[in-house]
C-alpha cells in the first residue's frame, strides 16, 4: 500500500505540483486549503507525512502544527513545513514543550532535495 501525504497550503499551484510530484513518486496524496481543514483531513486520512504551509486563511500554519502535535491521534506524523519565508524562527521559535517540525522547506522548493527529505521521513 502506498504511503500517505496530506498537503496543507492555500495556494492552488502548490497543491497540484505537490500533488503530482508525490503521485508520481508513488504516494497516495490528499489536500487542504487551509488549517482548519487540513487538521479535520489528518484524522480522517491517517497519513504517514504532512506537508504545511505557514501563511494561510482561516487558521495559519502555525496554528495548525499546534494543533497537529497536540492531537493524540496527529502528534508523531512528520511535519515538513514549506514556506517562502526566511526567519521561521520567528513563528517556530516558541513552541513550548512541542518537537519542532520534522524538517523546513524553503519555497521555491529543489524537486530532488525534497523528495529526498519526504523518503528520509518515510520511505518511499
């Protein structure tokens, strides 16, 4: 069975590039617009990795990584969060007792570099 990878991001052309380079790397894919929706997805698609955007509507990245590591069923999937933004410290940096994301993926995105990352996290 293929691994699983959920996308949260706002933007339209990021959800299809992910989508598609994932599929053709052999994993089962779904998206999200936004956090909200993104948090209520990761309990219902169970996925292996969770891709996250850190400047959406509704509820921001930020909000939502809380919200995924705090969740007993969501807490120990692999968050990479992709971003085009260069001081994520500045939104990562106080997390409290939460595990910072699992890796840091700076927009625009090395095709090769981050799929290297996602099976590193994974598997393939």
């Amino acid at each position: 069975m293929a691994k699983r990878i959920l996308i949260i991001d706002d933007e339209r052309d990021m959800q299809v590039y992910l989508g598609t380079l994932f599929r053709k790397a052999g994993y089962e894919t779904k998206t999200a617009g936004n956090g909200e929706e993104g948090l209520k997805l990761a309990e219902t698609f169970e996925p292996d990795l969770i891709t996250l955007d850190v400047l959406m509507p509704k509820q921001s990245g930020v909000k939502a990584y809380r919200g995924l590591r705090t969740s007993p069923q969501t807490s120990s999937i692999p968050i990479v969060v992709l971003t085009g933004l260069t001081r994520l410290d500045d939104f990562f940096g106080d997390l409290g007792d939460l595990k910072r994301p699992d890796a840091l993926v700076e927009k625009p995105i090395d095709r090769d570099t981050f799929l290297a990352t996602v099976e590193g996290l994974i598997g393939a």
